[in-house]
C-alpha cells in the first residue's frame, strides 16, 4: 500500500520539475504557457485550502508570468543565428538543471545512506509496510498533496452551484466526518473519495471531508491510494488497526 506525505513541494524549483516530469514535457524548450497555467492553478487551489503560500513561490508565479509576456512580443533581429540569449527561458532551463543535478545527487546520497545504514545489525531494524491490498504499488503511484488538491480541486468544481444567502456553521464537523469515513472502511476494503458526495449538494461538506481525510491521514488512521488521472484516489484502513 502507498504511503502519502503531506508536505508540501521543497520550492517552486521542485514544483516546476514535478510539472515538467508528469507531462514528459523537453527542460530544454519547455512551453512556457502550460507551465505558467498549471503553476498558478496550483497555487489558487492552494489558497482555496487557506495553505500559506511561501513567497518564493509567489515570485517564481510572477517571473513565469513575466517570461510568457516577454515570449509574446515580437522577437528582434539576431546576427549569426545564435538566438538563445535572446529567449527568455534560458535563466530559468539554468536553474531547473542545476536544481535536478542537486537533487539527483541527493537522492543518490540518501540511497547510499540507507544501503550503509543496513550494513550495521545493530539498532538496524526493519520497517514493516502495511498489507498490499492494490496491485498499483508502484512507487510512481505514490499520491502527492499536489495529487489530493488536484482532486479536491476537481470534485468541488463539478459539484452543483448553490445560491448561498446567509452565513451559517458547517453542517458537519471534521469528527463526524472522520468517523463516517472509518465506519465506510469498516464495511468494504477500499472508498474513493469522489463516492462520498453522489447525493452532496453543499459545498462545505466536500471542504470538512477533505479535512477530515488530512487528519486521519495525519494521524496514520488511513493510507491513501491514486490510481489513474488526477480526479479522485482511494482510502483504505491501515493495516493493525
């Protein structure tokens, strides 16, 4: 079973590579106008959780927006046909390079790390994952929060618009529906999130759910599952509970 952690991407840089890798897009000539979109899509459903948006994320938001404008307007005339001080990607390919060569080598770092760290028999001990209930258990379907936003995102958008004239208090609390969640998980092995609101007309019960599901995800009550898309995941029991 796959295992989620909440935290959010190291920086923008991190984010930008996250993009690029999910759509295969070329680091080299990367277009400029769907990076921008997602990048700024991100950050409303971020702000639409009422998460802290870092400022280095809002200056990398700024500087996308920049490059795109600049993209837009016509392009001078280059002498020797070396035009690439004149695109305006160039910065940016820069340092999304040397923020994966980084990365890389940290990776590989903490690989060596835990190969070393096996070596030693004592105070070694073997970390039991939960029972694998999903034939999905990939590494690459391993659910990010970019994953639970996207699909919170996307359940609230097509869920039907009503017309709100007062303020009122929730009609359910993040208790109530961790509870209704576990009980759900006590009946079958695994519910996707998007099943739980066939007959939901409001709105804020999807945003207390969603909580609900960051909670008990928290407190290691449940393991969460994507599968396919960017729509919907699957929770399930951790196993021992």
């Amino acid at each position: 079973m796959f295992r989620i952690s909440l935290e959010e991407f190291e920086g923008p840089l991190d984010l930008l590579l996250f993009f690029i890798k999910k759509d295969e897009l070329d680091i080299y000539n990367i277009p400029i106008s769907k990076i921008t979109k997602d990048f700024i899509d991100y950050l409303e459903a971020m702000q639409t959780l009422n998460l802290e948006i870092a400022a280095d994320f809002i200056y990398m938001a700024s500087l996308l927006m920049s490059i795109k404008a600049k993209m837009l307007l016509p392009s001078e005339s280059v002498d020797d046909g070396d035009a690439s001080e004149f695109d305006p990607r160039t910065e940016l390919v820069e340092r999304l390079l040397e923020y994966k060569r980084i990365k890389e080598g940290a990776e590989k770092m903490r690989s060596l790390e835990e190969t070393r760290s096996s070596m030693f028999s004592r105070g070694y001990y073997e970390c039991l994952e939960p029972e694998v209930i999903d034939e999905l258990d990939e590494p690459v379907n391993r659910p990010t929060l970019y994953h639970l936003i996207m699909t919170y995102k996307s359940v609230l958008d097509k869920m039907p618009r009503v017309r709100v004239q007062n303020v009122d208090e929730a009609p359910v609390t993040i208790d109530e529906q961790s509870e209704l969640i576990l009980s759900k998980l006590k009946e079958t092995i695994q519910i996707s999130f998007r099943s739980m609101f066939k007959e939901v007309t409001e709105p804020l019960v999807l945003v207390v759910t969603f909580l609900a599901v960051l909670e008990l995800c928290k407190g290691q009550k449940i393991v969460v599952v994507v599968k396919e898309g960017y729509d919907d995941f699957w929770m399930t029991m951790k196993s021992g509970l």
